[in-house]
C-alpha cells in the first residue's frame, strides 16, 4: 500500500496515490464528508473505541470548507435564547428547551475534551449576548409572553426583559442611535449566549481523529456505495489519481447537501419519496473597527409575515480566524447547487420519480413562501439595505458588502398522503440493518452535532455515557 503524508494545520492527513484499501481488508467505519457532523462523530470514536479503523472521505482540498466554515453560516451557538422560530406559539417553549438541552450536551463534551487537552475553546468559542429586539404592539406582546414562558425554566435563567430604551441602548447600542423617539421597542437578553467558529471546530476535532491513527482522505470525491454479499460496504469514487474503493462495515453519510443522492445511491429505502430544494444565502459585513467595536451581541428579530422561519434577521458579532466582523442578514439567494462548492446539476441528481410530486405539493402548500423568496431575489441593493437600517439606524452602505454564504438542502419528506412536507431541523436516517446512516437537513445541526451522534453510535450498539445523550 503505497501513500504520501501531508500536513493541514497541525492535521495529519493521509492520502492514497492509487486505492485506499485492499478488498479483503475492510475498515471499521468510513465517514463520507469532512464536516462538523463527521468530525464530531470521527472524535467520537477515536475517544470511545481508539482500535476502531476509522476513515473520514472529502471531496474538497480542505476539512469544513461547505456549511461548517465560518462565513458560511450564522455562527450562533444556537440555545434557544433568540431564535423566535422555535417558539412560534409564546406559551410553549417545548422545542426551544430542547435545543437548549442539546446544545448543553455538546458543550458538556467540548469542556471535557478541553480537560483532557485535546480542545482549546478559545480558539472556537466567543462570549456574545443573545438578544431580542422587536417593534410594533404585535411583536412586543409575543415578546412579552415568550419571556414569561422561557423564564420559568431553569434552561433559561438569566433571561432578561425590557421596554425600556435606555436600557436597550446599553445593552446593543447601535441599534437604538438615531431611532425615533415615539416607536416602540422591546428586547430581551442573556448574557451567556455563544459565537461560534464551526470551522475552527471542525479542524480541532479533525486533528484528534487524526493524532489517534484516523486517517482523512482530501480531495476524494465519493460516486458510489454498493453493500456486498456480506454486508459490508464498497465506497467509491475519484480523485486526482484516478479511481478509489473502501470497503467498510458500516458507513456514515455526512455529507450536506449531497448526502440525499449519497443515500438514494446506496438504494435506501428509508430515504424513498425524500426530496430536497436548494436555499442559499447572503450577508452584509462590516469589518470597520470603529462600528464593529461598539456592537458585543447577536440581535435577532422577527421574521416578516410570509417569510420562511430560517430567515430570521440577525445583526452579528462575529469572530473568524482572529477577526471581528459584524453580519446581518440572511438574504436569500437562488443557485440548483445543493453545497457551495458544488454544481449546478445538483438539485436535479436528486430527482426520481418518488419523489417529484412530494416537492412539487410542498412547493404549493408553501407557495406564499416560494411568492416571499421570490421577491427577495429580486429585491436590489437599496431594499436589502433597508432591512439593515431597521436594526442599525445609523447604518453607513460605504461600510458593508455584500457576501454570499452557505448552500443548504431543505429536507423534505412525505407525509401519510404522500404530499411532501418541508422539515426543520434535522434529520438521522439509518438503514434496516443498522450499517449505514445519514443525516439530512440543516439548521441547527452544528449546534446540536454532539447529541446527534452519540444517538447514532448508541444505536450501533456502542456504550455511549448518559451525559452525551438527549433525554
């Protein structure tokens, strides 16, 4: 077996110049993806089971350059102190608590790799206060009620409330310079809310795959996934010196955007009537040191009437690779591609006949947030500003650019009718015989990926500690 060592960062990434495994020799496990959710799991293993053989395949030159890298999504350790889209009912704070807990068990795990030296939380993780702000009667009321449901929970001790301008000026100061005097304006607050680097994150975790005998193959790009007579699995593929195969007792499908035709691939039947609908989007950024300075918090709103609850406006702090930026956004954008980096033939791979007519009824139950998008893509410079200026009066357009983001695959599954459903969240499909699984759909699954995947590895049948799994 003949292979060459290179070094990304302090991650020893093994690639193979011809083929990757005999066949007679098959690893214990291949993770098709190098993102947060295979880096987590690839952690996971290596700290749990150190004999495990463990392969992680990517397609790209890099770990994490999709929806983990940092200016390809929000950033938000998401804990359910801001995000209004997990509360759309004020009284019922069920999914909200959930989130909380999960993202409480991924930071439980984070902490315990950092006492064993194996983690650097600063390196990835930045204090931000989570806030609220929101206008008009409607609004405030739902506010108000959501505060009072969140603060009886000890997940949410510490939230705070206020109607107050003055203190909402002390709190996000420019977002409340140059407001009129008569609007109304509400917000909440807590103080332990987090900015996260996933990127940065997922190349830490990466490296203790690595430096336990993991081996990361880059530039692999996965075509195919066959289960032999035995029931092990053939992945296959290309990279730049031709053809490669692993063979694997199980497989793990982590791959974003492409991990539904990954599965349709491997003939799932799990998966059947799945279909996914490409979303993208963009943010403004201000690198500007002297406004960038004044802003310390994450400030979400309230997603416009008829928008879809992903696109909460959010004004940012944000930290990447060193640098302070602030961000607001998501605008949405409109591309077939299903990753960032990926093609434009994307969306249509995963067309099959069982699953065209799910999209095409979820599309037209949801058509007034198809009309929504549809005049957001069309919408100019001068009105995605505007959006802006609601949060940041004050707001200079010399100061900010427009950047594109992250490309995600909104999952979305049949219903007992068989007309499709849009999903949030997301979702972990795992076959019959347990040797093969994936996860599809997005947000909030950076936060979330600990939890995740210590449900996988426990129904693989490995003893996963209670501390890791969600109740």
């Amino acid at each position: 077996m003949i292979f060459v060592r290179t070094f990304i960062g302090r991650i020893n990434i093994v690639g193979f110049m011809v083929s990757c495994m005999s066949e007679q020799a098959a690893v214990d496990i291949v993770l098709i993806g190098g993102g947060i959710m295979s880096a987590t799991l690839g952690a996971m293993l290596v700290t749990m089971e150190p004999r495990r053989r463990i392969v992680i395949v990517e397609r790209a030159g890099q770990v994490g350059t999709e929806s983990s890298q940092a200016r390809n999504n929000a950033g938000t350790g998401h804990s359910g102190f801001c995000e209004l889209n997990y509360m759309p009912e004020p009284a019922d704070g069920s999914m909200a608590a959930r989130v909380a807990a999960q993202f409480g068990l991924s930071r439980r795990w984070w902490d315990q790799l950092a006492a064993q030296g194996l983690l650097e939380p600063d390196s990835f993780l930045h204090p931000a206060a989570h806030m609220n702000v929101v206008f008009g009667d409607r609004d405030i009321d739902y506010l108000r009620r959501r505060f009072q449901t969140l603060h009886a929970d000890p997940l949410f001790a510490g939230l705070e409330y206020t109607e107050d301008p003055i203190t909402i000026a002390r709190w996000a100061p420019l977002v409340m310079e140059g407001r009129g005097g008569g609007e109304r304006v509400a917000a909440t607050r807590h103080p332990d809310g987090t900015d996260i680097d996933f990127g940065a994150l997922t190349t830490a975790l990466m490296r203790i795959v690595t430096d336990a005998g993991g081996r990361v193959l880059l530039g692999h790009e996965v075509r195919a996934l066959r289960q032999t007579p035995e029931g092990h699995w053939r992945v296959a593929g290309r990279n730049a010196d031709g053809a490669f195969h692993v063979r694997a007792r199980r497989v793990f499908v982590g791959a974003g955007g492409n991990a539904l035709r990954l599965l349709q691939r491997a003939r799932l039947p799990e998966v059947r009537g799945y279909g996914v609908l490409p979303v993208g989007a963009a943010f403004l950024r201000c690198s500007d040191p002297r406004v960038v300075g004044r802003h310390d918090a994450k400030v979400y709103g309230q997603a416009p009437i008829g928008a879809p609850p992903m696109s909460l406006p959010h004004l940012d702090k944000r930290i990447i690779a060193g640098a302070e930026h602030l961000m607001f956004g998501p605008y949405p954008t409109f591309s077939t591609k299903l990753l960032k980096h990926g093609s434009i033939t994307d969306f249509f791979a995963t067309l099959r006949g069982h699953n065209v007519a799910v999209l095409a009824t979820a599309m037209w139950a949801n058509r007034a947030l198809v009309r929504y998008l549809v005049g957001q893509l069309v919408s100019g410079r001068r009105r995605k500003f505007a959006c802006l200026t609601r949060y940041y009066p004050r707001a200079d357009p010399r100061q900010w650019e427009l950047i594109s983001a992250g490309q995600r695959a909104q999952l979305v599954t049949p219903d007992a009718g068989r007309r499709g459903v849009l999903r949030s969240g997301t979702e972990l499909v795992i076959s019959a015989d347990g040797t093969i699984a994936g996860l599809l759909g997005a947000s909030p699954g950076a936060s979330t990926a600990v939890p995740i995947m210590a449900e996988l590895l426990q129904r693989w049948g490995y003893r996963v500690p209670a501390d890791l799994l969600a109740s």
